[in-house]
C-alpha cells in the first residue's frame, strides 16, 4: 500500500500506541488509568464541571461517567457537589490530592512525549502547532486550517401514499 494515502491510519494507529503506553506507565507508577486520569484532567484543566459534560467529552455515556466519577471520588481525586441550580446534576470539582496527580502526571506524560519527539527528530513546538491548528479546525474554531465541510446530506424522499 502507498504511504502517501495513510496518514490517517498512520495518526491512529500512533494515537492508539500513545494511549496505551501513557495507561502502562500510569497504571504501574500512579494508581490510575489514563482512562480515569483523562477525566480528572477534563475536569482540572478544561472546565468540564458536570458529569452530563464529562461524558460528551469522553464519548461514553452518563451511566458509565457517574460509576467513574464514584471511584474517583473514592480515590480521594475528586468531589462532587450538588449543582446551585438544583435538579438531578452534580458538579465535579478536583480536590488537591487530584489537582496534584493532574499536575504531576501531567508533565511527566508531556515530558515523556517531548523525549520520543526528540529521538524522532521531530521538532516539539512544530507538532504542537499542527496539532493545535488541526484541534481547532475539527472544533470549528477560527485559525490557520480550516475544515473543508462537504454538502449537507440529502434529505431522504417523502414517500406519498397513493390514496
């Protein structure tokens, strides 16, 4: 197969071996999949304060985050409160203990990835520029790439009842 067409697979199949090695090392060094600490980040360091928004940002559902949001909790990572506003949400809030892995394991993963780029030859800050550029393009935001957006779907044809 010709690699000039690959690039996607290429960039999952490095994404797919990143997630697991960043699991091993968390798992064997800190106590905690990278799963669960992904969470704990979203919640610290992206501003994902309920539980309803921590799922959308992990692509899994809200029974699945309220089992994790549970096991944190009772890792002493994070705390859950009830929302101001009332109803059935709870917001999600790191508490130091959690604030201090994020932080830890935070840099250490990047410093981790900053070496492999190293021994690559790839240079950091170029990748980290692509790699946002294409973040933004995906999210819509405005920068330098922008996603080309195909023709909406058709719509499918009424089917008329002969009366």
């Amino acid at each position: 197969m010709s690699t000039y067409r690959d690039l996607s697979r290429s960039l999952h199949k490095l994404t797919a071996r990143l997630d697991r090695a960043a699991d091993a090392i968390l798992r064997v060094e800190a106590g905690v999949s990278y799963a669960r600490f992904l969470a704990l980040y979203m919640v610290g360091s992206e501003g994902t304060d309920t539980q309803r928004a921590l799922a959308q940002r992990l692509g899994v559902s809200e029974p699945s985050v309220s089992r994790m949001v549970r096991v944190l909790a009772d890792g002493g990572w994070l705390q859950t409160l009830p929302d101001p506003a009332g109803g059935n949400r709870n917001r999600l809030r790191l508490t130091a203990s959690g604030e201090q892995l994020v932080q830890r394991w935070g840099a250490e993963l990047e410093a981790r990835l900053a070496a492999l780029l190293k021994t690559a030859g790839v240079p950091y800050r170029t990748y980290r520029t692509h790699t946002t550029r294409l973040v933004a393009a995906l999210d819509g935001q405005p920068g330098d790439a922008r996603v080309r957006t195909s023709a909406p779907a058709p719509t499918p044809f009424a089917h008329k009842r002969s009366i």
